[in-house]
C-alpha cells in the first residue's frame, strides 16, 4: 500500500508529465499580474481553478482505515500508457 502524497499543483503537473514521457511546459508569473490578466481577458471564473490549490483531503477515509493501493506516480504512469484499441 503507498502513503497519501499532497503535492502542488506545479509538482503535479511535472509529474503527469513525467508519466506521459513529455516534458512540462510551465511559466511562473506572479499572482499580482495573473489576477488582472484574467479579469481583463473576461475570465475571472479561471481564478480560482488556475491559482488555486488542487489538494484533495482524503483524511476521512484514511481514519476509516482506507490507503492508496497505488502510488501517485505509479497511478500517473498507468493513466498515460498509450493504450491501441
């Protein structure tokens, strides 16, 4: 059984990307200029999905004795493996 892992939303999308063999295209920029950008651009509804935390609190199932069968790399890799049907 792995261990609950919490990662940032950057370390994540490094991660996937790692998983699907490509490498992570990331720009950091500063919250005081990306908050203005989006509300020029109309698109003040991203706010909260592009800044925000994408943590996931899984401790109620973890004091009912629940574990993640998988790593969160491992659970990456098997989402990525190119699958021909």
């Amino acid at each position: 059984m792995a261990a609950a892992e919490q990662v940032s939303t950057p370390e994540f999308i490094g991660r996937l990307a790692t998983a699907a063999g490509v490498k992570a295209r990331l720009f950091p920029l500063s919250i005081s200029i990306l908050s203005p950008m989006l509300k020029v651009s109309g698109r003040t509804e991203a706010h909260d999905s592009i800044i925000g935390s994408l943590e996931l609190d899984i401790s109620k199932a973890a004091l009912a004795g629940w574990q993640p069968p998988i790593t969160l790399d491992e659970g990456l890799r098997r989402a990525t493996l190119r699958r021909d049907i």
